[in-house]
C-alpha cells in the first residue's frame, strides 16, 4: 500500500510504501531516501500511524458498545 505523510524528522510530504501487519505497520519504501528501499531512519512515522490506527479502533469500539 502506498500513503503521503508528512515525516516527523524532516517535516516534508513523502510517499511511503508499507504493509500492514498484525504487529503493526512495516514501511518498505520511502521518497526521502535514495534508493527508496534504503530506510534508514528510526521510521518515527509508522510508529504514529500505528498510534492513530489503535485509536481509532477503541473509538470505534467504544462507540458500538450499548
């Protein structure tokens, strides 16, 4: 799957390509590195987006209880 994201070390929009995992995100390929499979940043990004996803999931959850 591909997705934009604003990179939390550079603060510019980057196309990230990543698999979702029941772990959690796993980013393959990013714009800001050259070649873009050469990731060698501590992936911060996925690490939030992770966070945003378990949120949502509790709100969700939280909202269907009765």
């Amino acid at each position: 799957m591909y997705r934009l994201v604003t990179c939390p070390e550079t603060a510019h929009l980057e196309l990230i390509e990543y698999d979702e995992t029941p772990l959690g995100m796993l980013i393959r390929e990013c714009s800001r590195f050259r070649p873009a499979c050469a990731v060698t940043c501590g992936r911060t990004c996925a690490a939030r987006l992770d966070q945003a996803t378990r949120a949502r999931a509790v709100t969700e959850d939280t909202v269907d209880d009765p």
